[in-house]
C-alpha cells in the first residue's frame, strides 16, 4: 500500500514526513484500507474502511448539534455494541442532504455490505460470516449542504475491500490518517500501550480536525483501536469521562459540528481476563493510557487549527465548581479578541479580564488575579505592581503560550486548549469552498 502524495500536494498544506510522527502497533482482529474515489476532483484518498473480521465492542460519542450528519443518524439508529466494520469519506459531511443523502447512505451500506460478506467466504479458515448492513457504521467530513456523491463512494467500495490490510505498519495508519483530512495540514496520529492484568494491550489511534473545532459530547473525527477484552458499557463510560478533558477541553473557532464523532473500539484479540465492572482495578491502567492518548490527539487538532501559529493553554484555578471554572476557561479561548490578540504577539491581559467578565459567572473582581506565562499581569482589579511589558512582550513572541486566571474562590479548576487567530483562518474559510 503507497501513501498517496496528493493528499499533500494542495500549496496551503504543509507537507509532512513519515519520522514526525508516533509509531503506531497494529491491532489484531483489525484491517485497515484507504483509497480515492475521486470526491476532490485531483485523486487523492478520500475513503476509508476499518475492517473487524471478527467483529468489535464498540462505543461512541456523538455531536450535541441538533443538525447533524445522515451517519451519525444512521449510527444512532444502531442499537448493538458489536459491529464489522466504519467506513469513513472525506469531502462532504452528507449534511443538509435530505431524503437523498439518507438513501445514497444506505446504498452505499447494502454495497458494502456484500462486499465484506463476499470477502468473509474466501477467507482461508473456510468459514463464511454475512455481514449485515446493522453491522456498519459510518463517518463523514467536509462541506454541508452539497449533494452526496454516493454513486462515486459505492462504485468504490469493491476497491476498498480489495485493498485491506491485516498488518498495520507506521505507512497504512500514515495514509488512513491523512485519508480522513480536510483543512488539516498534517495527518494525527497516537500510540499507548499498558497492561490489563498481564497482558499487554495496545491502542492505536487517528483523528482529523482543523477548523469547527469546539466539539460537544468539529469537524473532527477521532477514531480510537485496542486489542483489549472490554465490553462496550465500560467502553462508553470511560469514554465519555475521557473526553470531558481532552476532546471537550478544545477550541478553535467556538463552532461545533454537525458531524463530531469519537469512537473506540475494542477487537478482544489480547484474550486479558474478563472484566465484570467498571470499577475493576485492572481498568485503572486502561483508562489512563486511553486519557493520555486522547489528549495527544486533542492538542494535535488545536496545533493544526486553521491558520493557528500559536499553541495556547487556559488554566482556569479557584472557582467554586469544574463547570464554573470551564465555562470561564472556554469564555476566554472563544474570545475573538484575544485570539487575535496572541496572534498580535500582544500582551493585552484587559481581553483576558474582559472574557473572565463576560462569562455570566458570580466572580468577584477584586480576587481575581491573571497570568501569562509565569509573570503576574494583574490583580485586586488593577495593572500587577511589578508588570513588565518588555519581559512579556518577549514572551509573547513563543509558539506556546500560557494563561493562569486565578478566582480565589474555591478548589475547582479545568484547562482548556485553543490557538491564535491569523489572517489564514480568514482566508482558509473564505476559499473553503473553491
């Protein structure tokens, strides 16, 4: 299997090499193919299949928006935890598309369908598995409102399944990752292992994101693969406890999509010992590896946000409650103001204050203290006593900024991530459709 380089040859996109990223292990039980179908109109990967041969526990989280996707609808009308295979497309996020993208879906589904079903019968075991439309799931990304190319996506199908991979080697996760990318500019990757009881497990995982970033469970997809025995209940659980930190700790633009979707999704092939409640202790390793993983992912999607230069982390420290201290956190990161400001490379703490205002949150003023970096700008409501604008300045000119607002009012904290606006986000979405 080749990468294929048109994914990279658009002149806005930076261009990537193989040794940056994370080496990633292959999953057994899983395997992967990527190809184009031509949506783009230059013949770079635009589909994706993840293929269980023997099926997989799976769990999900979706967008809270109340427009959403034909496949997340379709993924919501699943109602088992076992499924064969997600098929993923690029280019066109089957939003806004009707009584025809639910239709063109579910042909694509029945093509599919056959298809995985014709492969099952030659397998070398012998042994033949139908697999049904209900064991599908689905994925897409790009423009709303665009009539889905369906016809283009099932005449490929055929191809896809021809094309998948059982070994997974640092190349097919390379061209599966950059496969699902639109605005992105690099493909996301991540890799953790730990262990339940003495077995070793692995995850492997990739993501897109770049623009609509302020997922709420933007384009972004995530899609997350272990060898571990874990039944898809406990899967969900930690799943959604994940992502209160990680996936729902970003923001790029405060735009939420219509097509978010995290999933995760366990083969079993690792044959660990049974797990019968989530507060089993042999989770505990799991659950922190699948954290870390995820928040790898999350700040790769914040360092590739459209048109970003600037990595910025948002410490929000005592508040009166997590909620309080988020909502604050996201109120500063959203804030156009300041954004625009850290691209500036200004040390224009009043937008800081003003977003800490704003949030609608019973702050009291006068407690209130702000930092950038580890210098203080600002406390008991005016200009910090011992501020250095040259000293910050410097700072600011870093591709990795820090914020610290301190409410003084109780334990609760929460960080949140986002970047700078520039120009290029402007011009990004203003072409976005040419």
């Amino acid at each position: 299997m080749t990468v294929n380089l048109k994914n990279f040859l658009n002149p806005k996109i930076k261009m990537s090499k193989m040794g940056e990223f994370q080496e990633l292990q292959p999953i057994e039980g899983l395997s992967i193919s990527a190809v184009s179908a031509d949506l783009y109109g230059d013949g770079r990967d635009d589909l994706t299949l993840f293929h269980f041969q023997e099926g997989a526990n799976f769990a999900a989280v979706y967008t809270t928006s109340k427009i959403t996707s034909a496949s997340i609808n379709w993924n919501l009308g699943r109602k088992r935890h076992f499924v064969k295979a997600l098929l993923v497309n690029t280019k066109n996020a089957n939003t806004f598309t009707g009584v025809k993208g639910a239709q063109g879906l579910k042909e694509i589904a029945h093509a599919l369908s056959k298809a995985l079903t014709i492969k099952s019968s030659q397998a070398p075991t012998g042994v033949s598995e139908v697999v049904k439309i209900t064991d599908l799931l689905f994925a897409s990304t790009g423009v709303i409102g665009e009539e889905f190319p369906y016809l283009k996506i099932k005449n490929n199908i055929s191809d896809l399944v021809k094309k998948l991979k059982t070994d997974q080697n640092k190349f097919i996760w390379f061209k599966a990752a950059s496969a699902i990318m639109t605005t992105d500019t690099k493909p996301k990757l991540a890799y953790e292992e730990c262990k339940i009881g003495n077995k070793l497990i692995k995850i492997s995982a990739v993501a897109k994101g770049s623009g609509m970033i302020a997922p709420n469970m933007a384009t972004m997809l995530s899609f997350i693969f272990t060898d571990a025995n874990i039944p898809s209940v406990f899967l969900k659980s930690m799943l959604k406890k994940v992502c209160a930190t990680t996936f729902n700790s970003i923001t790029v633009d405060g735009d939420t999509s219509t097509n978010d979707m995290v999933a995760i999704f366990a083969t079993g092939k690792a044959k660990n010992s049974k797990i019968y409640n989530i507060l089993d202790p042999k989770l505990q390793d799991f659950e922190k590896a699948l954290h870390r993983l995820c928040l790898n992912l999350s700040k790769q999607i914040v360092v590739d946000g459209e048109g970003a230069k600037k990595f910025i982390t948002i410490n929000v420290i005592g508040a009166r409650s997590t909620a309080m201290a988020k909502n604050i956190g996201f109120s500063i990161a959203n804030s156009p103001l300041f954004k625009t400001a850290i691209a500036g490379e200004d040390p224009n703490w009043g937008r800081i204050a003003m977003a800490v205002g704003k949030s609608g949150e019973n702050i009291i003023a006068n407690k209130v203290q702000i930092k950038i970096g580890d210098k203080l700008v600002a406390e008991q409501s005016k200009i910090a006593k011992d501020y250095n604008e040259k000293d910050l300045k410097e700072y600011m000119k870093w591709d990795s900024i820090d914020v610290e607002v301190n409410l003084n009012l109780g334990s609760g904290f929460f960080t949140v991530y986002t970047c700078d606006f520039t120009h290029d986000y402007i011009d990004i979405n203003a072409d976005y459709r040419n």
